[in-house]
C-alpha cells in the first residue's frame, strides 16, 4: 500500500510518493517565466503541484494518467495543500498498485464472473441463450466486466462493482420470477445481464472513475444498443419480435423519461427488471451511506441524490433490542 | 347466479331480476306528481330506475344498500336504459349471492388467513410478534380483513384482494430478505401485515367498493395508525424507539409525499417495503389490464394511471416462440 | 373520388361504398347467433358495422387492412351510426384510390425528393455525404420516404409530410447557417435528413396511419439509430468521433427527456436543430390548427397539445388593415 | 450575557469563557496520540476546539448537551478558528443564562399562556373544549408549549415562538370567522390551538433548536395525531364524527400533500386554517428578513425558502412618503 | 320570469319562449337548400335550433347576442333536444328580464359601491386617495364595476359578483391591517379596488359571461396596468417610487408565474393581498359548490379545479350536533 | 488600459490603481475606534479594501459608483485579499476608461444602430413604422440602446449586447419570414425591435451591470409595456386591435408563464419570435461558454442555467477532420 495517502497529508511535510496525473500543463508567472503545474491524486483524494524549475526533461513524456514517482515539499498555500516538486519521473509499472488508486469491489471477481456465465448457461431460449453467451464470452468484453464499477458515485462505485451488482440482480430476478409464474425468466436474466454493458465504455476507470466523452455524448443505453444489434446480427435466424422485445427492456430500464429513458416500461419483465435494478442501485447506495463515518450515531449523512438520511437502526434500537432479547428469555 | 345481468340489458325487454340499491329518491314532475327514482345495481354495473304509480308502499322502508326484487321494462331513454318499475320488493337475505353484486377472489380465504397467521408467528421480535399477532386475532377485524378489496380500481379490487395482496408481500419480504442479509425480516413482515389495516374501514364493501367518509378524511394511512397505537398501548414494555420505528414504517410507506406518505422512506426496511408493495400493485395492475379483453391482439387497452399500455407478449413473440422450439429441438 | 364518405352519412340511408377495414371479428348474439361485426373506415372517419346472415362465404377471407366493397343501409341506433350490410366484397386493386382513404401532401413528391437529394450532395464533409446519399439512395428507404407521414396527429400528418417537413428543415438549415457562421452545415443537413428515418417504421401508413408495434416499443429515435449504424459500418474508415457526434445529433433532437431524447443536446449544432425541428412542427400544427373550420371566426379551436388556441390574425385585423392601407395611400 | 460570544472572536485571543458542547470526541494524531476534539457553540455560532493534554479528567463526564466552561486560545487555521484548550471544566448551572444560547420571544410567555386558555374557554361546542382544554391545562404539555419554538428556521424560530405564533393565529381566526359567517369559530380554534401540539417533541429546544429523532421519522402531524387520539379516548362520548373532523383538521393543515399533508383540505374550516398558518408563518419570516442586517439598504437578504428577496418599503418609499406628508399639509 | 327555461325542456313539446342568440348561421342541406341555424340560450343553458323556411325575412337583421322571440318545437335528435322554429322575431327590449339570461349578486349593487367609495375615502396617503378616486369615480368605469362578475366559472361567477368581491376583500384588508399593525392599509385597498379592473373588459357580460379577444390576448392584469398608467399621469407629482409599488402589487397578486404573475409579491402588502384574494375567492367557490345540489348528502360534487370535493359539514355531524346541544343543556 | 486589474493581484504587493466603488461605510474596531471599509472593482472582480487613519476627509464625499485612485498595500487576510489603503481620492472623469470596468461588445455600435433604423424603415404598416420609428429615434431611448447589455450573466452581457442581439434578431427574423411565406414580418420585426426595451432601465450598467429596483419589482416586459403604450397614445388612429396584438407579443416572448410571460404566445407571429429569441439567446449562451478558458479540451464549463456542458467540437473532430480533408483529397 502506498504512503503517504493524499489523506494523510498535513502541510509542512517533505514527501517522496507515487501519484496519478490528472491534469498536467506548462504555465507562465506574471513574469513570463514557465513553471509545471499537475494535479495529482490516488484513490483517497487530489493535490495540486507545481514544480518551479528543469522540470522540461523530466515533464516531457509525462501525459495525463500517467503514474509519476515526486519527492517535494507540502505547504499549505491559500488553505489549499500544495506540492513544490523537486524531482519527477514516470514510475515503472512494478512500482504501482493499481488498487491504490481506486476501490475495489471485497468478492472475488473470477467466481462472480464464473456465476454470471452460469445464469447464462440457465436460459432456456436458445436465441437469447447465444446472444447473451456470445457477448459474456467476448475476451474484450468479459475482460472490462471483471473491472467496470456500476456507477462513478451513486452505487457501486469501485472496480468489479458493476459484475456485483448484476450478479445480485440475476439472482433477485430468480427468485422473484419464481414468485410471479407469469413472469419468464429468460428475459429476466437477459437484460440482467445486458442492462449495463454500455457502461463498460460509458464510464473510464483504469485510473480514476469518471465519463468518456463518447459516454457523456450518447450514454450506456445507446451504447449498449449497438453492441447488442451487432451480437444479434451475427445470429442466423434470430426472430425479429424477440429482438425488439430485447431492445425495448434495455431502453425502457430507467423506467422514466427523465431518467433517460426513451420508453416507458410497456412489458410486464421491462416494469418488473426496472423495479430489481432500482431495488438493488438504491440498496447499494444506503449501504454505502451508513457505512460512511460521516452523518452521527443516529443518523448517516444528507444523502443529496435521494433526498433524504438514513436512520442507524441498529443504534437507534439497541435499548429495545436488548429488552427484546430478555423478553424472548423471560418468555 | 343472477340473471340478467346489467350489461346484459339491452332495451326492450321486460325483466324480473335482483338489485342492489345506489340511491333512492322521490322526485316530482313539472307536473307535480311524485315518483320514485332509484339506482340500481349489480357487479356489471349501473342503471335507472323509476316507478310512476304505487310505489309509496313498496318503497317506504327501502334504503340505500338494501337489495331489491323487481319487475318491470326496459327501455332506451335519450340513449340510456331506463328500467320503468311495476312491482317492486325487498330482496329475501336467502334471494341474494353477495357475488353476484361483488367480484372475489380466486383463492381460499380461510387457507390464505391461516398463512397470515403463520407468518405472524414466525416472527422473533416478541414485541412486533404480540402487536401482529394482538391484531390479526382480533376478531372484529380478521372478519373484515378476509373480505377487504384492496383497492377501489387500481390493483386487487375484488373481495380478498387485500388478503391476497398481503400474502403475496410476507412472501416476497421473505425472499428478498433472504437475498439481502442487511435486511430485518421481523420489520419487513410487521410492515406487509399492518401496512393496509386501515383499508378495512377506509374503504365500503359489504354491497360495492366505495370510499368510507373516514376513509377519505383521513385515509388508510391515519387511519391504522390508530390501531397500532391503541394495540401498542395495551402491550406493556413495548420499547417506545420501537413504536417510532413501526409508525415510520406504516407512514412512509407510499415512497413519496405526492402519494400520500407525510415522511420519505428513511429506514432501509421502510425503503424495500415501499419498492415491495409498489411491484405487486403494479403486477396485479398489469395482470389485470392484460386479462381484459379490451384493448387489441398486441395490446392491452391503454392504462390511464400507469400512463401507458402493456403488451401482450405471448401473442407478439408467438412465431419467435415456435422458432425458438424448432430451434432447441433441432440442437 | 370515393361517395359518399363517412361524413357524409347522416342515417336512414342505403349506400353502396368502398371502406378499408379497420376491425373484423365474428360475435354471438345472446342467443348464441354469430354475426359480422366490423369497423370500417375512410380518410374522414370510421363507422360500426355489421352482418347478419350470410356472411360466411363473403368474409371468409377478409383481414384487416383489406379494403371491402359494402352495399347496406346505415341507420342511428344509440345515438351513434351503425351500418347493416346486405351484400360484402373484397374490393379490386382498381375500384381504390388510396388517396380516399389517406390525406397527401400538396407538394410534388418526387420534386421535393430530388430536391432532398441535391441538399444530400451539397454536404462537403466526405464522410457524411457517403452516409446520407447511401441513406437516401436505398431504394427501400426512398421508396418509404416519399409516403411517409411526419406524425399521426401533430403535424403534417399526411402522405409525403415527413418529406415535406425535412425538406423545409434543409432549407430553415441553410439560412440559419448562412446567419450564424460559426454552424456546421454539414451537420445541420445531415441532421435534418436522418432525424426522422425512423418514423419510416415507427408509422405504418398504408391504409391509416397508426403505430407499428416496434413504433411504440422503441420509438423512432432507437430505429433510425439501428439504420444509421448499419450505414455507416458499411463505410470503410468512417471516423468514429464523427460517428459519435452524428449519434448525439439524432438521439438529444427531441431536446428534453421528458420527449424522449436519452440525452440534452451539448453540441452546438445539436442545440439549434432542435430549435429548428420544434419551431417548423409547430408551425405545421398552428396551419393546420387555423386551416380547420372548427373554433369561431377569431380564434381556431382550442389545441390541447399546445395548450391553447390560435388567433385568426387576419380577421381580427381586418379593420385595422383597411385603415392602414387607408394610411398608407393617404401618406 | 455572556462575553465572547462565537461572532466576537477573530484569532489570536487569549479568552475565557462558557459553551455548550455540540459534539465531544477523543481522536489520535497521525503519532496515535489521544486528544480531546470538541464541538463548542452559543447562540450565536460554533467553534471547533481541542484539547491537547491532561484533558482525561476534566473531559471524563462531559457529554453532548452539557455547557462547559474553558480557558483557552483562538487561532486561525486553514482559514477557520480554531480554539486550543488549556483549561476545561462544566459549567455549574447558576452560570449560566439559557438566554445566552437560545434566542426568544419578546412577548410574555405567562400573558400569552393565559390569553390562550381563555380562548379555549371561550369554544362553545362542549367535545371540543374539553378536548382542548385538557390538552393545554396537561402540565407536562403547558410546560413545553411555553417554551418550544415554532420551527427551526423559517419562522418563530425562537423560545416561545410557537405560542406566540398560536395564539396570533387564535386572533385571526376570531375576526375571519366574524367575516364569513358561515365558519364554525371553534373549529377554527381548536384547530389552532393543536396542529402544532406536535412540534413540543418534534423539535427539541433545550440548548439549540433541532429535530428529534422521533420529530425526523414521524413529523409533528403524526405525532399530535396521537396526543389528540390519546385525549379523546379519555372523554367519554364524544362523538366519532367529530372526531374524525378534528383529525381532518390537524392533517391536512400544511394545505398540499408535497408539504406533508396526507390529505388536502376537504372541510371549509380546513381550507381557512390552512391559510390563515400559512400567512401568519409568512408573515413572520418576512419580519426576520427584514429585520436582519444582511442584503441592503433596498433589500432583504434572499431568501432561499421564498426564492425571493423582500423590498425594504420604508426606505424605498422614504421620499414618497415625504411628499405626500407635504401633499396633505398642502391640502 | 321567463317560461320556459331551457333546462325545463324535455322534447316532443310545443313552445313559444324568448332567448338569446349565441351563434346565428345560414347552411345547406346536402340537397343544396340553404336553412337557418341558431344557437340559442338563456342562464340555465343552450339549445341548438333550426329553421327550414322562410327565415330569410325574420332572420335577416338577427345577429349574435340579440334576444329573439320563437316558437316552435322541441324534439330530441341524434340524443340531443333540438328546436325547430316556426315563427321568429326580434325581442322588444321590455319585453326581456336580463335576470333571465344571467345570474346575479343577491346584494345591493348600489349600497356595495357606496360601500367601496367609503373605503376609498379611508385612504390616508393623498396620492393613493386620488387615484383610487379617480378611478372608482370614472363613470365609463363605475358603470361597469357594477356589473361585472368576478370570474366566468371558479368563484363570483354572476353579475356584480366581482364588486362583491372587492367590497369583501376590503373587509377582510381592514380586519387583517388591525392583526399585523406592520401592514400599510392603504397600499392593502388600493390594490383590492384596483386588482381586478381590467376584468371590466377581460370578461364580456352584457348576455353571457365569456373572454372577449383582448382579455384572451392580455389578461386583466396587464389591461387593468393601462388604465392605472393613465390615471396616474393625470395626476401631477404622483411620485415615481409609489407607481412602481402600484404596479408591483397590481402584477404579482396572482402569487406565482403558473397563474400568469410575471413577478412574485416582494412586497409585504403584496404577499399579504396575495393570501387574502386567494383565500376569498376560494371561499366563494366552495360557497358555490356546497350550494350546488350535485354531489350527495355528505359531499359536494368534486371539484376538478380546486382538485377535490367538500364535506357537508352540517349533514356529517348533524348527530354530533345534537349530542353537543344536549351535552351543553345537561351541564 | 488600467493596471493591475484585480485577478492580476496576488497579496503582498503595493499598488497605485483606479477602481469603482461598490460598498462604502465606516465601521468600528472592537475597540471603538472608527475605520473606512470599502469594496472596490473592476471588470475582472472586486476586492475589499480598509483605510484605518486620515480617511474622514479623502471618503467624505465618495459614494457607491464612483471611480477612486487608490495607493495601498494587497495582503492575504484570511485566505483573502485585502486592501489596506494609504492614499484615496476620487478619480478624475479622463483618468477613467469605462472599458476598464464593464465589457463592450467588439461590434461598431453606431454601424448596428444604423441598420436597426434601416429595419425599422422597410416596415410597410404604416402605423407599426410610426411607432417603432418614434421609439427608436427618442434621444433619450436610443443613448441608452446603444450601450445596454441583454442581460446580467446569461448572454451578450456587455454594453452593446442588447443591440447586437436586436440586430441578429431582425436578421433572423427577415430570412425566416421569407422561409414561412404565411408570416408577418413587420410584426416580427416590430417586436424584435421593441422587446427589451424594458431592459434600459430594469439593468442599470453605468457602472456594473445589476438591477435596478424597478427592474427587480416590474421586469422588463411590464416596464416596456409603458413605454409602447405612451408611444401609441401619441399616434392619432393607431388601430386599438393593432394595439393589442402589439401587446400581446410583447408580454408573451417569454414564451411560458415560469418564465414570466403572463401569456402564451396565441399568435402566430408571437410564437416563432419567441422562437428566435430563445435561440439567439442561447446561442450567444454558448457562444460564451465556449470561448471561455474554464472546463476542458473538450468540454466546455458546466453551465448551471442550462444543466450542461457543451462539446468543443472542433476539438473532438480534429483527428476526423484531417481524415476528411485528406479522404476529399484523394477523392
């Protein structure tokens, strides 16, 4: 593990550290002099730099997420910490763990993936069957789905935590197909499994989490829209109606027009996978919301997104708990 | 089975059949001469009534909601059926099958109560075990929760349809607990059995699904939240942190303000529960919407509260679905 | 031209007409008879009808969308007009106008689609002009393109009104390129002529125009994406920020979520196509509004789309104009 | 008072002085040494602190909630103040002026009080003066009403505010219900009297105003829903119907269901109340505007809750005003 | 009284009646043979009505909103009553009861004006006194102040309804100054006697109440800042900020931009007369729905503006009532 | 040009410069003592400034707005800069270039003011040209025309933008015009030319650009309201619904009631004004965005009023671009 952690910094501390480059551009003081300005991060946060002077040899190949190795001084300048760099270089790819520099999902993503593949293997259309198996099975996809978080804050946000949660949507989809009989689970576990592979290039995480301009522009539903036609083009025969029905549960899954959804939910799988997949997001972000320090004993913190703040239920109870278990044992 | 029903009528037919009674008034012609004017009723539906001579005598002790035997004609008046009265009684208690006036549902009630009854007892908590279990053997309102619609048209609008409803949920909070091990499974339960306790009052339907005066002053939601305060009260020791937490609970359970619920969901089983009972009122909605014959081949008649109108996927995916056989038969 | 139309019928009539068929089943009266019902319709409306005897052999073969030739009388029966039919044929190709049953441009379609191709062959960008030119000149897409309507209800509503429309829009792009320098033209065009492909499929219009159901589970904006990605994999070395940008074009064109667009426009070009889409549609629907009798002399009726009504200015003006040509003369 | 308040200190001073704690912690340097961090405030701010050494006894038995007094020294770092504890022991209570941590009412709490219970007596509908009645003259009740203000921040958010804003509505209640003859005044009174009988446990108020738990998941709608249950349940007889207009009354007081009303007003005397306490609740956070030095000499501050700012009348109208005193001597 | 009024019709009746013409045209039968079309009225409704023969004569100097005298016979067509005119005439000014064909205030239209030149009078401020004057004293406009309703449906909706209004309004201003000793009454009845002037020719009233073109167009908001404008340039040393408070009362009484305020109230008085013009009209609406006999005993009929229905209080606790009476008695 | 501006200050400097005052009062030290707090400007920011001895003579007669020289040091106070000054006067009118202190369109405003007059002569109703002539050619109108901004942040807010806005707003609408043959240009013309009059006077930019309060309380539509009303009381004959229909598209070119438009545009004319005015805006909304340094290489800033960022499109298409230049090359 690295050290320091942008965290742990103070002002007033000579540091010699690995970084992710952010930003990286030549700047001018008011007396025209040229100076290296970077912004540098790792996975708990981001600094400023600046390096005054010979930073042109070392700064020539450095690009944006890069890793470099700085030794410097940390001051506090403006209130704001600040590096003055005295010597830089790229680091070598030994010398950097990438688990650093973004959080990662705690289950073991080969297993989770081996999962996934076997839902797949458990659909009974054989047309969905292919479509769903070929895409898994694509090295260039399998490989970003072992990676991809599902989403830059809201939930899941950490490596691997797009595969954890559609992981955990299948097996919601099992169950609750099997107490709704009219609902037919191949669908289910097709667009479990297919609802988010847009994100894979949506969203840019080999450094930090963040919006490829192609995912700012278009978003996962349409990206994921033309890698499912073009798996579907290479299915001979493939019925046209069960393509349309796979396009409108991919599209309609955000359940509303201003979630960016085109369509509303029109089939009774498209309302019910929209409801698992708000389920499961929403459980994952009061998750992480009660795991957080912030917020007090009682409560988490303000949660802007879903307007609210959750109640510590454990605390909140530990009294009634306790006269609830001397109840069951006078009982 | 009554016969004819109302739409059955088609004009130009006399008829001796069972009523229920709407409403029943004595009105007077420009001439000045009163007359009796009533709407009549059965499950199919409504019609006019009236009956110009000696209807003082029958009529005298006739009220709203009683159900009546009568003979006459009907006619086709400004485009509306009219039935013109010539005799005209009370209806005998052993005349009339209640459903023929209501619709009911298609489950045992005794053995969908008994279900009830044992998730009640599989609850651990021994406050909330006594609180539902206080409740649900109370027999003033067993008696009504095994015949409460549960709801006016939405979802369920049938006799044990609120039974149904909340069978449906225990079962679904089971699982989903299950699938989430964060989740308490004693609250989830207390939640699905007492969320539509105030149903029973707020809605009429001992002769048609109506809204009570109390039921639309106050709603379901105030409503039970009495009778869980009074059932608490009379349980010693129960831990007042958890009252708040069962009131939070039965209050938030609309999701949103607009819906009803004066506070947001800030406890996690509070938020499942919302998302529960949502996807099983839209599933009984859909299933509803979709078992209608209206609407066409493709498609279910549009639905005004859900804002659009489903699909009927077997019929669409009809030659898909042949396809997909040949397909799986010839691998 | 088709006599009478079913505006024309007023009830108490025998007819001899051609209709197109809207709706076919056979039902049973309560006496278990079967009979023919029907709904039969023309470009002015549809009309109730039925068979009822004899109808076996002549409707065997009859389907939906065939168009009938019915002799009958038409009486009002509940207020409404109900056809009996005596005699029923399937009409020959040459007995039908198909303009008798659908509005149609008053433009020269193949005028305004040469005129569409000239707009195609100004673009300068390579790229874009390979794309759209491969568009317009598959004769599968064109050969729809000409027919097209631009919407069922809203504007331009008729035969050719999607040509219609996109044409105006090459044109309002043009100018308002020429009066803001800093727009892409190539873009504006290339916008103008794929923004609707989709309705191509979204309508179907051979008889009525109405929606396919792929129209109502993917909408227009997923269908002409599928048509554009196709074309341009067919372009060897297209480039793929080009292919990004002209995504965004098509799917951010409805300009909101809440109209179905998954994205707001953030580019530039984007943006003002937007702007141009909405405004010559609602300048369609406006003409339309003020050349329909309905409403008064000062005002059209009221347009629940737009919320409102529309001054007729020309009558509310004509004083004042005859004053000011006074003025004029007079100066 | 108090001397330094928060708002007097500026950096770089030796001080003295009392605070309440708002949060105490023991936390570890980087170094794993412990030292004391505690959140102190007044009435007119907080002030981060900390206590370095030999803070073990002083702070053993110092809690949320418990006023302290401290020697110290207040810094500037990171651009906030910062106070360094030298000395620390709690307050004993006779040194301490509530006064100085809670801002309140310039009215007199027992005039006031006693103007209330005389408008209770005045109710001439038996039920409902008893009701009321036995709720104000409820010691444990009296006792918190005189002191709970009426909201956290918008309006009355001061000691005594909510009396003060109860008994201005029991006023204007008075002269409306004189005005339109048709409202039932002791409606309208008790009414007025209990729809914020909740806030004496929504809010608590003993050292800074806030929200209790049992206030943030349940709100003071329900909450004085159950006092007034509770109540009635003691008076025999009173009428059922009544009852439920009462409970009305007090739920659908906030006039619309996004305010948290789970019911709109549906009783003439409902609609009134809930504008009288809406203006009134206005009408004093437009007096806190203007009374607050901050906006200018034209204007209020912004007022985020309003989304408007309010005129400053007097001044703006200053030279208005001067002529028209002219005008009239004049005249 | 009139005899019959339209809702006294029935069909198959033979009638010689006056009413007023909403619509007059000239059409042709299929045939080619041209007949006159009416569209006839009086207060409690419309009746279409032709004549097929010599109409030319009598019809010849008919126009819109002139009273006529027929007769001829009522029958019902298509399930609609239609008049078929035998003899037609122009009606005799004295021949006709303008109570007849709009409702009215049951006060005393004269003494209510005198009422509002007192509170005219009352006005302090010399400016505001003259302008109110000036404007009450306009005999173009008292003349009409004294007719005009104060709405074509929601509240006030009959002839000197909107004087009723203002003179209530005042009231209530007067009352409300008293509670809140920070209010300027002056600004509070200058802007209730101005507040609705351009309803004078917002809404047109001579026969049936409706917008005229410029009312649709502008809206009395901004027809009545005309005529203010012009009233105070006729006053000398009207000072200018006091004109700007004017026109800020005058535009934001509305309360919001959705009910076609441009500008929110920014000014006390103005937020205040927001509150109290809302809550008048308000209770002249549900003034008007408990007197309305639709609905049923315990309810008004819903109302779609207001979004819900009203509790008939006194029927609802008509047994509480009772108990109350004898509670009292007994004590 | 001056020097420093105030973003070229960085703390421990001296400095001799010129600034406009914002803010002037005299304060008290803690220890009574009086000193002199200033807040000072250009157009590049503002900073505070203290004068702690001898300012009661140099700030004797400075009021807000005027333009000072200063002499004095910059230090960082708090993380903030600060001014503490040593000499003050007021600044000399030719010492001042107002260029300094508010921004300037790059147009020739003489050059626009010039064309807007040929616009306003090539209208052909003769009363419309009176009246927008008039108004155009008032002195004391067009001093303010040529220098005010359209807006305060959102678009061409510079002194000037007003009239480049007009000026492109009557090109647009003479190409459109010429696009929709049914449109009439003299009124879109008309109200291009006269609908932000209002805006002369509801910002004040003589020295920053703010509000004035009459800007605040009316608007610009109300006030310009005034302005064309007075205009055509001056104009014998101007045809009352000409009037109108001015009106009416002044106070509806908001095009929505949230954006303080009271009416909906009825009229055609008034509907694609709207139209053109919101896009022009925008356009100039993104103009800015875009050249402005903040966001990225790709992106533009996000704008808050729009909810989005903008694509620098040239950026992303560059490696595109070359690929066309040279695919048209080897074409």
């Amino acid at each position: 593990m690295k050290t320091p952690f942008v965290t742990d910094l103070t002002g007033d501390q000579s540091i010699t550290a690995f970084f992710l480059v952010h930003a990286k551009e030549i700047r001018n003081t008011k007396e025209g002099k040229p100076y290296l300005r970077m912004e540098l991060g790792d996975r708990t946060g981001t600094l400023e730099a600046r390096m005054w002077t010979k930073f042109e040899l070392p700064a020539h190949d450095i690009v944006r997420d890069d890793f470099v190795k700085v030794e410097g001084r940390v001051e506090l300048y403006r209130d704001k910490l600040q590096l003055s760099i005295l010597q830089l270089r790229k680091a070598k790819p030994d010398e950097i763990d990438l688990a650093d520099f973004l959080a990662h999902t705690k289950e073991d993503v080969e297993k989770m993936y081996a999962e996934l593949l076997a839902y797949a293997k458990s659909i009974q259309n054989p047309w969905l069957q292919k479509l769903v198996n070929g895409i898994l099975t694509d090295e260039n996809i399998s490989s970003h789905y072992k990676k991809a978080p599902a989403a830059k804050v809201m939930h899941h946000a950490y490596l691997g935590g797009l595969l954890e949660h559609v992981v955990g949507l299948c097996g919601l989809a099992k169950i609750v197909a099997a107490h709704y009989p009219e609902l037919n689970l191949d669908l289910l576990l097709t667009v479990a499994m297919l609802h988010d592979v847009g994100k894979l290039d949506e969203l840019c995480y080999t450094r930090a989490i963040g919006y490829t301009v192609d995912g700012q522009l278009l978003g996962h539903i349409v990206m994921e829209l033309e890698t499912v036609i073009h798996a579907i083009d290479k299915i001979p025969g493939f019925p046209p109606e069960l393509k349309t029905v796979v396009q409108h549960l991919l599209i309609s899954h955000h359940g509303q027009y201003e979630f960016g959804s085109p369509k509303l939910p029109m089939i009774r799988e498209a309302l019910v996978f929209h409801y698992l997949d708000d389920l499961d997001s929403k459980m994952a972000a009061v998750r992480a919301a009660l795991a957080s320090d912030s917020g007090d004993e009682d409560w988490s913190a303000y949660n802007g997104a879903l307007q609210r703040k959750f109640l510590r239920l454990e605390h909140f109870l530990k009294d009634a708990n306790s006269d609830a278990e001397k109840a069951k044992q006078g009982a």
